[in-house]
C-alpha cells in the first residue's frame, strides 16, 4: 500500500461490532485513525467539529437509537461540500431487506450497502475500487 486513509468513521450502536470491525480495519494497517459514532447525531456532530478530520470512509448502520441511518443521511445531505467532498458511504447492516438496498442505491451519497460483519475482501475491494492511488 502506497500510503494509508486518513480517517475511517463507524456509525454504530453495537460495540461489539465496531470492536470487531476495528479489529479489521486495523490487521488491514490502512488507516491513520478509526473514529466510533453510536448513532447519527453524534456522527453529525463529529462531522461538524471545526477540527474534524473528514473521513475517507463512512461504514453506516441503519438500525440504531436516537437517529437511524436513513435519518443521518437525510441531515448529511445539508452538510457543506468542504465536509463531504471525498467521503464514501458504505451502509454496513444486518438488513438484507430489498427495500432498504433498493432505497440505499436512490441516496446519491451512498456508494455501497454491505451486510455485516466487514471482512478484509470488501475493504480490499474498496480500496479497488475507490482509493487506487492508495494500493
């Protein structure tokens, strides 16, 4: 790997999930920082902050407390370019309802809706696919 990502965001109520996919994340050695939202509102509010480094990932959860998936993504939308320009969603759930896929791939900011748990293939083929200049 030519050099790492910047930041990798986990939106997720299930810390045993983002324990395991940190865990992942890490054995991968491509990232500088993993940051842990537990729900859309404190993912906003991390993307907010004035010394918020933007992630180059998003892994997004839909069923989570206080504000879900959908919900972020609805407020993510208002969010200035500045926060936006280079980050990737992936909705990363245990749905695997065709509703939800249907409706994930309607949502211009979404780039991917995998089911859990993240293995190292899908980060490897994301990178692939979006981060050549990081292989």
């Amino acid at each position: 790997m030519k050099r790492k990502l910047n930041s990798i965001l986990l939106v997720d109520d299930d810390p045993d999930d983002n324990f395991y996919h940190q865990i992942v994340i890490n054995k991968m050695n491509m990232v500088n920082q993993i940051d842990i939202a537990a729900n859309g509102i404190e993912a906003l509010a991390y993307l907010k902050k004035e010394e918020c480094v933007a992630p180059d990932i998003i892994f997004l959860d839909l069923n989570m407390p206080k504000m879900n998936g959908w919900e972020f993504l609805e407020e993510y939308k208002h969010l200035g370019i500045s926060v936006k320009a280079k980050v990737l969603i992936v909705i990363l759930t245990t749905s695997a309802n065709p509703d939800d896929i249907k409706r994930a791939k309607e949502i211009e900011d979404v780039t991917g809706f995998e089911t859990k748990p993240l293995t190292k293939e899908l980060l490897r083929e994301i990178l692939e696919q979006h981060f050549q200049d990081y292989l």
